[in-house]
C-alpha cells in the first residue's frame, strides 16, 4: 500500500531519508529498528540497499 506523503518538502524528504541512511549504518541502530519494527535483517538490508542507491551522490549540505 504506498502512503502519499505531503507534509514534507523535497528537501526534507531527503534530509529524512539521509537520517535513515546514517542511522542503518550503525550496527546497534540497524539491530534496534530491525526488532522494533519486526523485520528480518534482510529485509532491513534490502531496504538499506534501496536507501544506498537513492541518496548516492545527494549533498544535503551542499547550501552551507
């Protein structure tokens, strides 16, 4: 079921979606979400991957 998310700009999207990012390359971090969310780490790696692929090459500090 896809969610269409409107509060958000596009640049906070991306600021969220980096936030994933750094947070699922923390080993602890990844292993909190994967048990609190119910989901197998390969699921959650899968969905890093994903998450990898989209960010790649996105500044979020490219206007400071």
């Amino acid at each position: 079921m896809s969610h269409p998310i409107t509060y958000f700009s596009d640049e906070e999207k991306t600021i969220i979606v980096e936030l994933a990012r750094l947070a699922l390359a923390d080993a602890g971090v990844f292993d909190k979400f994967a048990e609190a969310m119910d989901m197998s780490d390969e699921e959650l790696q899968d969905l890093r991957a994903k998450i990898e692929m989209e960010t790649n090459g996105v500044d979020i500090y490219k206007d400071e």
